[in-house]
C-alpha cells in the first residue's frame, strides 16, 4: 500500500528513509498525488 510511503503527517517520506531507488520515488509521487486527486489520501493529516 502507499501508506508505508506517507508520513503521519501527510507528507511524502524521503527516499533515505524508504529505502527505494530514484525512479521508484518517482513513481511513488506519482502515485501518491494520484490518490490524493481520487480522494483516497488525504493531502494532509489533522494529527496535530
């Protein structure tokens, strides 16, 4: 899923932290602003 790929914040993690090659953060991005367009992530958290 692309949860592991989110911060609990909302936010992208780093590809130092995920441990994946450029192309596949790329590809991450990609699919994260997708979901985020379809309404299936949040932009953002409301952890606060």
């Amino acid at each position: 899923t692309l949860r592991k790929f989110i911060s609990d914040r909302g936010k992208i993690r780093a590809r130092r932290v995920t441990g994946v090659t450029v192309q596949e953060q790329r590809k991450i991005a990609k699919a994260v602003k997708n979901a985020r367009e379809m309404a299936l992530l949040p932009y953002t958290s409301s952890a606060r």
